[in-house]
C-alpha cells in the first residue's frame, strides 16, 4: 500500500521540494513531481537547476526521451508514469494513480486555500483506508 506523507506548515515549498529531492536522488530512488500546469512546470523546473546552490537536481518532462533514465520527472501531465516510486503532488486535488507509487508526498504551504485543500485530499485518502504520516515542518 502507498506510503502518504503530509510535510505542513511548509514557509517555502519550492525549498522542501528541493531538500526532498535531494535526498531521494542521493538513496538512488526516482522521483516524478506533479505540478498543476505548464507554468508551474517551469518555474519548478528552473528552480531544480539552481537548487541546490552548488550542484542541480537532474530532472526531465515524462515524454522526454530520456525519462526511462532521469531520476526526477517533472511535468503537470500525469501519463505517462515512468516509475512507479515516489510520487510529489503539487496540485490542489489528489493525482491520479497515486496508488500505483510507493510513496506519495503532500508538501503545505501555510496559504489557508492551500492548507483546506491539503485538508479534503487527507481526507480522502484516509477514507480510503490509507496510513498518513505528518511532518510538521514549524520543528524542523
């Protein structure tokens, strides 16, 4: 069953995502980040070329040819799924297929929009009889 994890009270997500995706490329595991739409893709993809400062996170759009071997596939398309490890959602509703990943990851902001839409897809997937952990990032 896909492991959830929720990281709220996030001050920058762009900055979690990054810290996040480092730590998947270095244990060697493969990363697809979802993002809302086209824009959304950019901005997070330029962001992961300059994150972090002295190194980037290698990373490509699903239907590029070298997905198969990329570690981190970002894109707002959701298919086609080139791994099936971790899943990052960066929309406001919960992806589709996110059952397929092993693990799925929530990152909340502390916009109140965005924290109520993290709310109905915790939700969701608890009814679904998911086991969520929480991370609450205001300790880290």
């Amino acid at each position: 069953m896909t492991q959830i994890d929720f990281y709220t009270h996030v001050e920058n997500r762009q900055h979690t995502l990054a810290t996040l995706a480092g730590k998947a490329l270095a244990r060697s595991l493969r990363m697809m980040i979802l993002t809302a739409d086209a824009e959304a893709t950019e901005r997070v993809g330029r962001m992961l070329w300059t994150q972090p400062p002295i190194a980037f996170l290698p990373h490509c759009r699903a239907h590029h040819r070298l997905a198969p071997i990329t570690p981190i596939i970002l894109d707002h398309v959701a298919e086609p799924m080139v791994h099936e490890q971790i899943l990052v959602n960066l929309r406001d509703e919960a992806p589709p297929h996110f059952s397929r990943f092993e693990r799925l990851i929530e990152i909340v902001g502390l916009d109140e929009t965005q924290r109520e839409q993290a709310r109905a897809r915790y939700r969701l997937y608890r009814e679904r009889g998911y086991e969520i952990r929480t991370h609450d990032m205001r300790q880290a």
